[in-house]
C-alpha cells in the first residue's frame, strides 16, 4: 500500500502501515491521534466509546513523538489504540459498563495496557462494552457514552440498527468505523470473536494464560483473556505479540511462556493443512446466508491447498448450560467486592450494614449482572453444587477432550462465529436465552482454553458481515493467524467499510 | 488413666487455631505484615481488592505449612487446591477469603506432650493455609465502625484436631505444646494478645459411651489462662443446661475475658453457606518433594526429641529436660553451658534456677539474658574445683548480671570470694574454734549434733566464709574424734 499521509485517509492505514509511517517519520504520532480522535468526534452517535481525554491522549503522542525523534523501534510507537473499558487504566477512568464503578479511577495500568504502552502505542479512550463483559450484544451497557447523557446500546456500522455483538462491541464497532486502527478485547465465552465476526473485522483471543488477567475486571477467571480486535491477521498478530507474555508477579494464571512473535509464520504454505469442519457446526439452526458465506471461504482454502476435513465435536450443545453454570459461578464470586465498602458505588441512604449491601448492589448492577450472580449463588449452594457446579466441570473437561480427539485428525477447525448475523437491536428484547443461545459456537473453544479467532468471511443475511471462526490447538496462534492471513490475501472482505466511514 | 468425669460426664475438646505466620509479606500480596503499623497503611490493591488484582502465592508461607507438616508428622500434600470462602463483611475486602476446603496442605499428624507425669497425644486432622481478615474496629468511631485493612492477607496456617482432649487442662497443655512447637520452628512469634496466635475450642459434653454431644465452639481464646477459664465455664454451663432437661444447640459462643463466661454470637440456624469453590484465580499448589527435603534438612531438632536426647545424653531428670526445651533460646543456653563446664546437671540448676529467676524478675525473655553461657560455664567450674562456694557464686552471678564485673576469676579475685583450701591454715581456726568453744565441744560429745552445727558456723565465720564447709567438717570430726 503505497502511504499518503493525507488525513483524510489515515484512517484507512493498517496498524502496521500506520506503525511503518510513524517510524519513517512521514507521520507524527500527535498527527494520527488528532486525526482519529477527529474520527471519534464526528462519529460519537455510534456509541463506541465510554470515555475520552483529548489531552492525556495528546501527551502519550507527544510523548511517542520525542521517542520517535529519539529513534525507537518499539513496534507500535505513535500507533492510536483503544481499550475495552474493562482493563484498568490510570489515564483514564475504568467502569467496566457498570454503574457500580462510574467515575472509578485505578492507580495502575493492567498489565495488557502496560504492555501495549511499552510497546509505544497512545490511548485515545475507552471503549463501551457489555456491563462486567457480560453479554452478546452492547446491550447491556450501563454507562452513558461519550457525548450522551444515558446508557445507550453500541451500533453496528453496517447497519446502524442493528448490535455490533459484544461483549467487546464498541472495540468492535470502533474498528470496523475506522475509528481506530486497533483494539483490545476480552473474550470469555466469545467475546472478541463474535463482536469481530458482526461487525466484519478480524479479531483473536489467544490460548487461556497467554496474557495476563492483572488488571482486567474479572468476570469468569477461568475464562476471561484478553486479545486484539483489527481489520487484518497481519495487525491481530502485531499485537497480540506486545500483549502476551508471563505476568509472575502479578497472576498466577498467566502462562510461564515467553512472549513470541505471532506474525512469524505470517505467509507459510496452506500446502496440505488440515482443516476440521465440526458436523455440529452446520446442523439446523445455521443461517443460510452464513452457510453461504463459510462454504465460500472454505473453497477458498481448498484453492490454497488446505484439505477440509469432516470432524465431531459431541458436546457443542452442552457447553451452553456449562459455560452458563461455570461463567456465572466464578462472577458471582469475582463482583462480591463491589459492596459499597471500599471502592464504586454505595447507596445513599441506608439503616444498617445489610441494607448498604443490598441497597448498594441493587442500585450498581444491572439486570444480566444480577441474573448472572444468581444463578451463580444458586449453582454454588450447598445442596446443589455437586449437581451442577462439580457435573459442570466434569463436561468442561470432556469437551476439552473432544477438542484433543479432533485434532489428532485435523490442524485447525473451522465453522461460523455465530449461527446467525448481528441481530437488531431490542429483537432478542428480554430474553436472555436468546442471547445465550448465539454463543453455541464460540463457547466450546472457551471452556477448553483454546485460542479461536474470527475472520471475515464476507456477508449474509441482510447484508451483514459473517465471520469464520478457526480454532486451533494450545499454543497455535501463529497457525492460525497465518491461516487467517492467506484468506485475507486471496479475499478483499476485510478492506470493505461499511458505508458512511 | 481413663479420663476425668466431670458430675459424671465426660468432656471432649477438639481446637482450631490459627496461627499467624511469620513471612514478612501477606500470603498473596508484597505488602508488609508488620504489626501495629496506623490503620490501612499496609494494603496495596490487591489486600483493597482493587479491580483487576489477583492472588500470587508467598513461598515463604508454604515453606511455613512445610516446615509443620514436618514438625508434627503430617502427611504434606504435594498437590493442594485453594478455594473460596464467601460471605460479606466490610473487613473481608474481596467478599470471600482465599483458603483450602477439601485438599489442604498438610494432612494428619499428632502433637505429643506430657500432662502431668503422663504422656498425652492428639492427633491433627489437618493444617491449611488461608488469608486473615482485616479488623473492625467497632469502638473507636461513635455510631460507625472503622475497617483497618492491615492484617487483611496476613498468612495463617489453620491447624485442627480431632476431638481428642478430655480435660480443660489437657486442652491447654496442648495448646501451650503447640504454641511452643510453632515458635520453636520460627513460624509464628507466638505473640498471643497481638493475635499471632488464636485458638478456638470446640467443646461438647457426653455420658461415657455415649456418640459425641452437640459442641459449641469458643472464640477469642487469647491467653492459656483464658482458656482454661473459659472452657471449665462452658463444661459447667453444658451439664447444667442437659442436667436441667435442655438440650445444647450447635453454635458459636464468645467467651468475655471480664465476666469469665462465654455467651453466643450465633447458632447454627443463622450459620452462612460458605459456597466453597475452587479458586479459579490460584492453580492448584504444587510442591515438589524435593523442596520437601529441603526444608527437612534444614529442620531444627524438635523440642520432644530434644529432651528426650538431654534425658539419655546428660542424664538430666525428665522435669528439667522439659523445663529446658521451652524455648531454642533456653535449650540452646542449657547445651553450651552444659558442654563447655561438662556438668550439665549442675548447669540445668542454674539455668531453671538463678537464671529463670531473674529473666522473671526483669520480665525480660532467654534472648536478653545478661550473663552468657561461657560465663556461667565458667562460675560452674570455679564451683566444681572447689574455688569458691556456692553461695559465693551467687555473689559472683550477682556482679557478672549487673555489669559489674565480667571475668569470673577477677570478680573471684576483687570480691576476695576464694575459698580456703590451705588445711594448714584451716586446721588452725579449728583448733582456736575448739580451744574457744568448751561447752559446745562437751555438748557434742555428749551427743548433741547441734552443738557441731555451731562449731562448723564459728569456723566459717572466723574463715570469713572462705572455708569449704565439707572440709571444715571433716577436721572438726578428726579433731573431736
């Protein structure tokens, strides 16, 4: 791509063209901050971010820009990104979509963001998401965006009226808006994955343990880990590259696997790849317009020489009622310390401790919170927690299992995102199971800690984006973001903008 | 000996206590737990529960659980899992304590002691390690309560017993044996009033042969004297409540160390479902066994094996082997002492006697005595080769205690304390103590012995105390005939 450093299109330069600009100084790091910060203004009403500060962002830049003169090399230096409003920043405040924390300000970055900074990138703000990661669809977002007075729901780019997915869906919808070049995410039961496959742009969650939790707002420990969301395999790997990486001192659960460059592999040969389809994956219920599209790239692969493969996964369906036993156990757990006592929200008036806890509470959380923490009080009540907690645990380790028997016969599964594209909003209106329902590709990946991206897979009903999912075993990133790489190089969905950006 | 019925009924005590371990940062966090630092001033994000902090392990609190579960015999887990504890209280800032449920660190073992002249052994369930608490503190604010998040994270080892104590005073001999093992292997200070060490007694009442009654369990056990107090208090309130037709309800009861008695804080009815869960933020504990040598290498000898060998080794009585093996300090004095003047049993009198005394006096502890061991070893020898007297050492410990003084010999020398050896001199004053002396002479010729006593004093006195008495009366006796 040859580099016009016009501003108009700067938006439309890749992270790691925009990193190559910065470095050969056509480009300043204050320039491409002023220019997307311009690009969040004028788009505000998509509602994609929770929170600005024009002037902390200005004084990253600046700061990338004496780096720059200085002669650094860091990878993203001068690069703008954006954070899910989940990971803890000092700059900026932290509210994780939730009343419960508006206003609140941490004394430390996560790790994630750290490690982001470290490798030159600046802040332009955080971005809106479901409340506690809790959600498919931005719906549920507690906090008033940037330029709104009320919570509203994030949109999707390609049609306005419709979810951008979540929970990660304003990092979502700000990439596929050209609002940023890239983005972090977190993905519990598919929360990079489906928000990236509505809004057609490309995003990863990495193998459980390859980035550090410190400093992401927990919602399911045993699930949670954050990845990047970007329009290409190329950019994903750059950063997720500055983003893993072992966290000793700070969470125990980060693997003791130093940090790799994922873009190494970016280019090899699909010469004889195996690719497993999942029958589970393309039973009733699947989209036609989806089907569609995920057969289309799938031939594109054949033409790359990648061989598909029919596989099982028994479980799929059972990793809905464990994901939504498991998730919500350890949440109702992990937002115990939002009571009032030390940090966030407390109610006004109150008579005595226990009417502070519950006033406090019921005014904080929202609806698929509290949901949420009930059904995880209930499934870890004496009486009941072998029935379902124990039972849940047992059906996650089989599921990982499955996984391990398919690999012995393929080197990457392949299947949709979601069995549907980005609903409307308001359509699934208050029906949770709806929502919950969508998530029956992405969470069997989930629960077995294995890393999964989406890819743009072109577009189905309605004219939506679609998105592949590949999954692939521990530890195969490099794999799979080449393979999502050679897809890209032999499609154009992931350079198409939504109209109007 | 079977074990003493109270009004008939038989007692069974079974304890858990927690005690603090001495790592210098909190089990899951680098700040400090030194004690008594201004409320909140020792919690970092992760003791806040800051958003986005997570729990990393302290090696030095496992090596602590280690060094127990060696210490008692226990079996230690080379894989164990922490988990969950969840309640709500505003000194618990995460809303549930990290601990272990069903796999703790260390499992079984046994405490022995002597209780009296017999020897006593409870046998452990388990020890696991958890995070305390922080404080409230609910009288220092008028209508509020303050939260002090210091001790929130502070390492503690909980070690439980079977119900295996039949007594208040077995109780706290096994409380006492315990404290001492724990401070004896360095890891915990012990300190019960800053509550390094607390224990709570689960305590129930039965007929002889029959199943276990119901047990209320006792908090705020603070001082062995308490203890003892408050259980002997809730044996009597127990019989009294079956005596007088009702029936003992499970619960937790607060013993007020003001009135003596315990009173209860909540039954069981109101008891909270912990909702234990494997904590997904932890992955499970993993101890390689060869840490486990390690650490073994390095173990002190233990207290019991420790007199046991003062027992076999010097010859010492069972009393003073115990007495000695108190504290490291104490047994570690007693050894050199006794080794350096190869008279240990004299060595142990000293060390239970003149020495123990004064640490009393000054209420200070072993580390702080102000005579050493090669100074006592060498008071011991000046005793033994006859040099001064007994009761001239105690003048010389006086002097070597108060600074006055601090080579034996010179302090022998410039209090002029040397004994008389000299017979020639000696026999001398007998005569002239004989020659003064006539009626007490013809006294103890007719038989009366106190008439000798009297003879030996005067030649004392005219010695100035130098004589050695035993030579003294050995002359007088030759003399006399």
């Amino acid at each position: 791509m040859s580099i016009s450093t016009a501003p108009s299109e700067l938006h439309e330069l890749s992270v790691s063209a925009l990193a190559q600009a910065l470095h050969e100084r056509k480009l300043s790091a204050l320039e491409a901050t002023e220019h997307f910060l311009a690009r969040m203004r004028q788009h505000q009403d998509l509602a994609a971010f929770l929170a600005v500060d024009e002037d902390a962002s200005r004084a990253q830049a600046r700061r990338a820009d004496a780096r720059l003169a200085g002669g650094s090399t860091a990878p993203l230096e001068g690069v703008p990104l954006a954070h899910k409003d989940i990971f803890v920043t000092r700059d900026f405040p932290t509210t994780a979509g939730s009343r419960m924390l508006a206003g609140y300000r941490s004394p430390f970055d996560a790790t994630v963001v750290h490690k982001l900074a470290e490798a030159g990138a600046v802040t332009l703000g955080k971005l809106n998401c479901d409340e506690f990661a809790m959600g498919s669809a931005n719906e549920n977002s507690a906090v008033p965006p940037v330029g709104f007075d009320a919570p509203r729901p994030v949109q999707n780019p390609w049609d306005r009226a419709r979810v951008p997915g979540g929970s990660s869906g304003g990092s979502a919808a700000a990439v596929a808006a050209r609002l940023v070049p890239g983005a972090t995410g977190t993905d519990t039961g598919g929360s990079i994955r489906q928000p990236a496959g509505f809004c057609g742009i490309t995003g990863i969650k990495p193998t459980y343990g390859r980035a550090s939790r410190y400093g992401m707002v927990a919602f399911a420990s045993s699930l949670d880990q954050a990845g990047p969301l970007a329009r290409t395999a190329e950019d994903c790997a750059l950063l997720l590259s500055a983003m893993c990486g072992p966290d000793p001192d700070r969470d125990s659960t980060a693997l003791d696997r130093p940090a790799e460059d994922f873009g190494r592999q970016l280019g090899a040969s699909l010469d004889g790849l195996r690719i497993g389809l999942p029958r589970e994956f393309f039973a009733d219920g699947l989209a036609p317009g989806v089907r569609a599209a995920i057969d289309g790239t799938l031939k594109e692969y054949e033409k790359l020489g990648a061989r598909l493969v029919p596989i099982s996964l028994p479980r799929t369906e059972l990793a809905i009622p464990v994901y939504y036993i498991i998730a919500p156990a350890e949440a109702s757990s992990n937002l115990s310390r939002f009571d009032g006592v030390k940090f966030g929200h407390r109610a006004k008036d109150y008579t005595d401790l226990m009417d502070m806890y519950k006033k406090t509470r019921a005014e904080g959380f929202g609806d698929e919170v509290k949901r949420r923490i009930m059904i995880g009080t209930y499934v870890l009540s004496h009486g009941y927690y072998d029935a379902y907690y124990l039972q849940a645990q047992k059906i996650r380790r089989m599921i990982a299992d499955d996984f391990q028997q398919a690999f012995q016969e393929c080197d990457l599964i392949a299947g949709p995102v979601a069995p549907s594209v980005a609903w409307k909003i308001g359509e699934h209106g208050n029906d949770p199971l709806a929502d919950y329902l969508a998530d029956i590709f992405t969470l069997p990946g989930s629960l077995a800690g294995l890393p999964g991206m989406s890819v743009p897979a072109g577009f189905g009903e309605h004219g939506m984006p679609v998105g592949l999912q590949l999954i692939g075993n521990y530890f195969q990133e490099a794999r799979l973001l080449n393979a999502a790489h050679r897809l890209q190089q032999a499609t154009d969905f992931h350079l198409r903008s939504p109209a109007g950006f | 000996m079977s074990a003493p019925l109270i009004h008939g009924y038989e007692v069974v005590i079974g304890f858990e206590t927690h005690t603090q371990l001495a790592t210098r940062s909190k089990i899951f966090s680098r700040a400090s737990t030194a004690f008594g630092a201004e409320p909140n001033t020792q919690a970092c994000a992760v003791d806040l529960a800051l958003p986005g902090t997570l729990p990393v392990m302290n090696r030095e609190a496992v090596q602590c659980a280690i060094k127990l579960g060696l210490a008692l015999g226990s079996h230690i887990a080379l894989e164990s899992i922490f988990a969950r504890k969840n309640y709500f209280y505003p000194d618990l800032p995460k809303g549930y304590q990290i601990s272990q449920f069903e796999t703790p660190v260390v499992q079984g073992g046994e405490v022995s002691f002597l209780l009296g002249e017999e020897q006593k052994t409870v046998r452990l369930v388990r020890a696991h390690l958890e995070e305390d608490a922080g404080k409230s503190l609910h009288e220092d604010f008028i209508g509020q309560s303050g939260i002090d998040l210091n001790r929130a994270g502070t390492p503690l080892l909980e070690i439980v017993t079977e119900p295996d104590m039949r007594s208040s005073a077995e109780a706290v001999a096994y409380a006492r044996e315990l404290h001492k093992i724990v401070t004896w292997i360095g890891i915990c200070d012990g300190n019960m009033q800053e509550g390094s060490f607390r224990c709570d007694a689960n305590v129930s009442v039965r007929k002889p042969g029959a199943p276990l009654g119901t047990r209320r369990e006792i908090k705020n056990l603070n001082s062995f004297r308490n203890m003892q107090i408050a259980i002997d208090y809730e044996i009597r309130w127990q019989i009294e409540e079956i005596e007088d037709g009702r029936s003992i309800q499970q619960a937790t009861v607060l013993f007020d160390p003001d009135t003596g008695e315990t009173r209860a804080m909540r039954t069981k009815e109101d008891a909270a479902d912990y909702r234990y869960f494997p904590d997904p933020d932890l992955p499970p504990l993993v101890i390689s066994a060869d840490w486990v040598e390690r650490v073994k290498a390095e173990m002190p000898e233990l207290p019991r094996a420790m007199a046991a060998r003062f027992v076999a080794d010097y010859g010492l009585p069972e009393y003073d082997a115990t007495t000695l093996t108190q504290s490291q300090t104490m047994a570690a004095y007693f050894e050199d002492t006794a080794r350096a003047c190869g008279q240990a049993k004299l060595a142990s009198n000293w060390v239970m006697g003149e020495i123990s005394r004064r640490l009393n006096t000054e209420e200070i502890g072993m580390e702080a005595v102000k005579v050493s061991s090669a100074q006592l070893a060498a008071l011991i020898g000046r005793i033994t080769d006859n040099t001064i007297s007994n009761n001239a050492a105690k003048q010389v410990f006086e002097a070597l205690w108060s600074g006055e003084g601090s080579d034996v010999d010179a302090v022998i020398d410039a209090k002029g304390l040397k004994q008389m050896n000299d017979s020639g001199a000696l026999e001398k004053i007998i005569d002239e103590v004989i020659a003064a002396n006539p009626a007490n002479v013809e006294q103890y010729k007719a038989g009366k012995d106190k008439a000798f006593n009297a003879l030996v004093g005067q030649a004392m006195k005219a010695s100035k105390g130098k004589a050695n008495p035993g030579q003294v009366n050995e002359l007088l006796k030759a003399k006399l005939g």
